[in-house]
C-alpha cells in the first residue's frame, strides 16, 4: 500500500499546498514586491481556484484516455512549470497565468489517485489509503512553513525550492506507478449523464459553501495577521505550521464517518471551520494559534469528507464522484476569493471574516444523501442508501 500512498501523499502536498496555497503564505511578501492590492490578490487567488475548477471538468476524459498514471504526470509537470513562472513574475498579469497554470494539478490529482488507488490497492485498503493521500494537503502546509521562514524576503527562490521538489516527486510518482490498461468501460465520462446532477445536489451545494467559506482562510489569513495584528513574520510561519499539522489529524474522516454517519460528520466539520473564522479575529494569540488547530483540522476533514460522499454516490467510477464533489468546492473557493479581497478593501479584515463565517454556518442545513447513483454498471442494482 506504501508504494502508492507515499508517492501520493507527496504529490498531494506539492499541488495543494506549494502549488496553490503557499501563495496567501507568501501574500505579504508578494503584495509589497509586485504593489497588488487586496483585490488584485483576491483575484489571483481566484484564478488558480478556476484552474482547479477547469481540471475537474477535464479530469475523468484525461484519466479515460491516457490513463490515470499519465495524468498524474502531467499534473506534476503543470505544477513544476507553474512555480517557476511565478518565481519570475514582474506584475499582475505574468503573475495571474502562472497560478493558473501552477493550479491546474490541484485540479486533476484527486480524481487521478483516487483511480490510481482503485487500480494499485486492494478493496479492504482503499479507504485507508484514499484517507491517508489525502494528508498530503498538511504534510505540504507544514513543509512550506519553515520555507517560507527561510526564504520570506526572498519568496522567488521559496518557488524556485517548491519547484525543484515538484520535479523530484513528478520522478518518484513516475517510478512508482504502475503502468496499467484500464477497461473502456471504468471511464468515468463514458457512463455519466448530466441528468445525474440533480440526484447528487446536495453534495455540490455542501461543497460549494465550505469551498466558499473557506478560501478567505486560505488566502487572506496570513495577511490579516501581518498587517491588522501586529504578528510578526516568524509568529505568522508557526501559525501557518500549526495550521497544516493539525489538519493531519483530519485523516480521521473515515473513521469519524464510520462511527457517527456522513450527516453528523458533516455539520460537526461546517461548525469546527466556522469556529475556525470567528476565533481569528479574536485579537489573542492564543485564540488565533486555536484557529490554526480548528481550521487544519476542519479544512482536512472535510475534503476528506467530500471524498468519501463523492465515491459513494458513484462506487463504481470513483474519479467521477471525487471530481464532482472538488468541482463544486473550487468553484465556491473562486468565488470567494474574489468576494475575500472586495470586502476587505471596502471593509475590513475582522467583518470579512465574521461574514464568511455566517454564510459558511448556513450550509450546515443541507441534507446528507449518499445514495448510490444509477449509471450504466449499477442500474440494475439499485444501491442502498448509505
């Protein structure tokens, strides 16, 4: 199982964390060097949010027909080019398409594993290795930390270390994938009808609002601390530490989903993140190191959550389910990076916050239905409800 979950947890961490979260890590920095305004980095954020969206849309046609291995390859080298261009970027604009291109593979790494797991593992480990993958979100957030710590003046060559190790798990993962012949008929594409969507809405709805709620976290968090609490550059990189090793522990969305059902895990995930928001404008460091705990934890959970709903409304073409349900979280998260940087320019960092944290809290309403859905393969065995 560790020949695939490692290599994986590794690509996560690059796609997610180095390729498109490290940029509100290195916010502050980036802000000063290129003169951005609030909304200016709002909408960069946004635009590798809708990288990620893009790749969702295209990811089960990819892993169809060049093979969830290849897709896993070519995720790498978007991010590896990705980061390099950003490393070089003069201004908004050459800044803006390298995050588009460096957010791509956010787009296509989860489908694509969650194919590659379906093929490398047995039934009894997938669960377990799925959850454990899916850790490589806070494995990435923890390491750029003390990158970012070394490198905070000099952000460029933060990008340049990032890419550097994007190109050497791009090798790892091309070692340890195993090249495969998949069946037509496991694509994803081939057995989805858009007719589908109605039966899986309340997991695209659930997803848009914690992708909503939490890309001002994600983008703005470290800012907000530079430059309306008086953090310092150091006190900022442990923050943004504790963030990624508390979502670890946000492995434990399998279990917690076994023990409690996906309806109680989901509103005990919207009020943990939505406790995350309000506790950081809370002007103590205790209460703003707290929000790291609750916001890694939640953040992770969460996803992790989305994973497993995802693959239970399509067991039979996980990558379909995992994609619709991280579709659905990108395009709440691009919305509301854009959304983050308009308000705090009009307003404030603390109400920009308390506000996202009352329109996440509203999504703790939607039904948990987790009924298999009828494609071509499982029509005639209608699946129960789970």
């Amino acid at each position: 199982m560790w020949k695939i979950v490692l290599p994986g947890i590794a690509m996560i961490g690059v796609t997610y964390a180095f390729a498109r979260y490290s940029f509100g890590l290195f916010l502050p920095e980036i802000s000063s060097a290129l003169n951005l305004s609030e909304s200016q980095s709002g909408l960069i954020g946004s635009v590798a949010y809708a990288a990620y969206t893009i790749a969702l849309v295209t990811a089960a046609i990819f892993i169809h027909k060049m093979s969830a291995r290849h897709v896993v390859l070519y995720l790498g080298a978007s991010a590896f080019i990705g980061m390099l261009g950003m490393a070089a970027s003069q201004g908004f604009y050459t800044l803006a398409i390298s995050a588009f291109v460096a957010g791509l593979g956010s787009g296509w790494i989860s489908p694509a594993f969650s194919q590659v797991v379906a093929q490398s593992l047995e039934s009894q480990e997938r669960d377990r290795g799925n959850t454990w993958i899916n850790t490589g979100t806070s494995v990435g957030v923890v390491a750029s930390g003390p990158v970012a710590l070394a490198f905070a003046e000099q952000w460029r060559w933060g990008y340049v270390l990032f890419a550097i190790l994007a190109f050497l798990t791009l090798w790892w993962n091309a070692r340890a994938i195993e090249r495969t012949k998949e069946k037509p008929k496991e694509a994803g594409e081939a057995q989805f009808k858009l007719g589908m969507l109605g039966q899986v809405r309340f997991m695209i709805l659930a997803a848009i609002g914690i992708g909503f709620s939490s890309s001002i976290y994600w983008t703005f968090s470290r800012s907000y601390l530079t430059e309306a609490q008086d953090f310092s550059t150091g006190g900022s990189m442990v923050f943004w530490i504790i963030m990624g090793a508390a979502g670890i522990i946000g492995r434990i969305a399998g279990t917690i989903i076994q023990r409690l059902g996906l309806g109680w895990s989901y509103r005990l995930g919207v009020l943990v993140a939505t406790a995350s928001l309000v506790t950081l404008t809370i002007q103590h460091p205790a209460a703003i190191y707290l929000s790291a705990v609750l916001f890694g934890i939640s953040f992770i959970f969460m996803t992790g959550l989305f994973i497993v709903w995802g693959t239970r409304h399509f067991p039979d073409i996980p990558s379909v389910g995992v994609s619709l349900s991280f579709f659905s979280l990108g395009i709440g998260q691009s919305i509301g990076s854009v959304a983050a940087g308009v308000l705090i320019d009009g307003l404030s960092y603390p109400i920009a916050f308390l506000s996202f944290a009352a329109i996440g809290l509203l999504f703790v309403f939607i039904k948990t239905n987790a009924q298999p859905v009828a494609t071509q393969s499982n029509a005639a065995q209608p699946g129960k409800s789970v």
